[in-house]
C-alpha cells in the first residue's frame, strides 16, 4: 500500500468541509434560536434587545473557529507535494473536531439563549448566570478548536519517502 495515494486529499479536503459545515451550521443554530427568544423580548421590553445580543454574537464566533480551522488545514494542501494518507487522516481528524465541537457549542448557546433571555424579560439578576452559563457552553468550541490546532501540528512534512 502506498503512503501517499492519489485519494489521499480527499481526507484533508473533508477536514476542511468538516470543519466549515458543522461549525457553521452550529453557529446558524445558535443564532436563529437565540434570535427567536430576542424577538420575544423585544415586544416586552424593547429596552433590553442590545443587552440580550451576546448569545448571537457568540454563536457567530463558533463559525470563525471552523473558518480559522478550516484556512489551516488549506494551508497544509498543497498539489505540487506529496501529500501522505497521515496527513489527510490528520487534516480529517482536525475538521471533525472543531466541526462537531463547533455543532454541539451551537446548539448549547442556541438554547440557553433563547431561555434565559426569556427569562430576562422577568427578572433581571438573570443575565449574570446567563453570560456564564454562554461562556462555558463557548468554550466547548474553543476546546475543539485547540484540539485541532494540535492535530495539525503534528503534520508529517517528510513526503512519501
């Protein structure tokens, strides 16, 4: 079996589709729920609608750590190398990580937003636990996200020799 097959950067360009997809689709998730629940607010208390943004915007940071994931692993293709089956599982492997990391901090941010900015139209002291809780279902994210950069490090430049 040959180290360096012509479907080998089939893995890598999956890791990097991987890494965008979910991310992103994970960040859409977040973001359209959390907006329904802002969108309730804001026929209550149209005061508290810019107070309420912070899980959109942190949602739409679960996609810039795929997109980050997703230039890195490009970074490392290139046609006129060899590029050897372990980088491909390598690049495969780093788009997954921060792909479904990315989906499951998504979904966290999407319903812990839509809820407690629900809740914050009754009662205020609400917000502080509502950053925190938003802050610990990120770093979910930002887990996959180290996990990545660490796979991708460990890429073999030696070729196919």
């Amino acid at each position: 079996m040959s180290l360096c097959p012509p479907y080998a950067p089939f893995f890598g360009f999956a890791g990097v589709s991987s890494a965008m997809i979910f991310s992103t689709v994970g960040a859409a998730y977040g973001t359209s729920k959390s907006g329904i629940g802002i969108a309730g607010l804001g026929t209550f208390k149209p005061e508290l609608i810019m107070k309420s943004l912070i899980p959109v915007v942190m949602s739409g940071i679960i996609a810039v750590y795929g997109l980050v994931v997703s230039v890195l692993i490009v970074g490392g293709l290139n046609p006129a190398l060899d590029y050897s089956l372990y980088n491909g599982f390598i690049h495969l492997a780093a788009g997954l990580s921060c792909g479904f990391t990315g989906l499951a901090a998504g979904y966290a941010i999407g319903i812990v937003g839509d809820s407690c900015v629900r809740a914050y139209v009754y009662e205020s002291k609400v917000f502080v636990s509502m950053v925190l809780i938003l802050i610990f279902a990120e770093v979910l994210g930002l887990y996959g996200l180290i996990v990545a950069l660490i796979l991708n490090s460990k890429m073999d430049a030696s070729g196919c020799s």
